[in-house]
C-alpha cells in the first residue's frame, strides 16, 4: 500500500496486521556530469515500490531533501541543515507512532543523512525515555537501511563495476535511476568518456572544499558505465536484499 493512495480507513485496516512502514529517504543533490539532481531519492523510492510489492508493506512518501551541504557549489542542490532533518525525522515517526506505526524502516539512499538519521533516531528514543511522548504507547522502533550497501547489492556492483563504482554519483545508483526513468537517462548520457575516467577519493568538508576537490562533481566513480539493463539487475537485487532486511526488521524482538 502507498500511504498517498488510500483512504484513512485503509491505513486503520492495515496496522491491524502489522506496525510496520518503510519510508524512503533521500537527497535533492547533484550527481556528477550523467547522473539526475533525484538519483538519492529516484533509487529507495523505485526499489520500496518493489518491496511493497513484495512483502505488502506499507510506504510513505517519499522524504526527498536530504543532508547534501556538501553539495551546496552545485546548481541544483537543496540541503536540509542537519538540526532540520532531524526535526523533519521527528515529526514524521511521531506522527505515523500517534496513529500505531511501531517499526519505522527508513530506506536510505543518501550516505548524508545517516549520522543525522542517527541522532533523530536518539531524539525520539529519547523523547520515550523522559516520558514526554506519553509512555502509553509502545515504543517506536526505528532502523535505517542503505539499498546501496547490503551484501547482495555490494557483491553485484563489484561484479558490474569493480573500483569504478565509486562513492558519489556510484555507477549502479545512475543505472537504477536510468532504469526507473529511460527517457531521461537516454537524453542524458554520454558516449564519450569523462576526464578523469575515474574520479578522485577524498574527504567531505563544505561546499567549496568539495568543488575544489571533485571539480565535477563525482567521488571514486565512473558512472559511463552505467545502463538500463545493468539497473534492472540491480533493481530485482535490492528488491529482493531490502525486502529480507524488512522482514527481519518486524520480526525482531
Ligand atoms: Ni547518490
């Protein structure tokens, strides 16, 4: 069930089989010379479509904005500050825990939002803790899930990429986004290859650090690779890793 197409009854009829929601978090950021503006959110919002296929989980909307200061020397960019998205958090479980969602399973696709994913999830824990939101209830559980980092979706990128996969702007999340959106992806890339072929590695500062350091934007990776029919086979991985990973988050103790 997509939480934006049904009715309010529906959702009641819905947490009486289960307490369990995914809501897919993301980034509005660029993504190098070939890769969308949405990659961060395009990637967990197409694979929880299939999840929710998969395991009849309820999804909410999508939370496309995410932590990317970083990112901020790139046209295009919107960043939460990390107290904003931890608020953001905040508010979203609290609301989904008033109406008796228990397991909130955040599927990430934006390495930047996890230390403040983190923390938010500390801020609701400790709300519980102290009593302030009413201990009346039972506690919300929260967890963050990266697509991009399971086992099975590790092992497939390597096999499709190796050390070209990179960090930012990563060959397979431009695959996934080209599979969700051919057209776009069509119109977009390049047969050429980009300079370096392989982008730089180093580390994460302020926005201007960054430019300066991965002038186009690109951390690690070589994103020409990527391809449609590379995407869909990352897209049934992640539909399959993520949907085990949900079902082992509500069956945890
Ligand atoms: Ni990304």
């Amino acid at each position: 069930m997509r939480l934006q197409t049904v009715t309010w009854q529906e959702v009641e009829s819905y947490l009486e089989g289960s307490k369990g929601v995914i809501i897919p978090i993301g980034s509005t950021e660029q993504h190098g010379p070939t890769g969308f503006v949405g990659t961060d959110a395009i990637c967990p919002e197409t694979i929880a479509k299939g999840v929710m296929e998969e395991t009849g989980a309820m999804i909410a909307p999508t939370l496309s904005i995410g932590m990317a200061q970083h990112h901020m020397a790139f046209t295009g960019t919107i960043t939460f500050r990390p107290t904003t998205l931890i608020a953001v958090i905040r508010d979203v479980v609290e609301s989904l825990h008033r109406h008796g969602f228990e397991r909130f399973f955040f599927l990430n696709g934006h390495g930047g939002n996890i230390a403040t994913s983190d923390a938010a999830f500390s801020e609701i824990y400790a709300n519980f803790s102290l009593g302030v939101s009413g201990t009346d209830r039972s506690p919300p559980r929260c967890t963050m899930v990266n697509w991009f980092d399971g086992p099975d979706i590790e092992t497939l990128s390597e096999e499709l990429y190796g050390e070209a996969n990179g960090a930012h702007a990563t060959a397979a999340e431009v695959s996934l986004t080209y599979y969700a959106y051919p057209e776009d992806g069509a119109r977009i890339a390049r047969n050429s290859k980009l300079e370096p072929e392989i982008a730089p590695w180093g580390p994460i500062r302020d926005a201007d650090d960054y430019r300066r350091r991965f002038p186009d934007g690109r951390i690690g990776s070589d994103p020409t690779l990527a391809s449609v029919a590379d995407g869909k086979r990352l897209y049934d991985t992640a539909v399959s890793e993520v949907s085990r990973r949900y079902r082992d988050f509500l069956a945890e103790d």
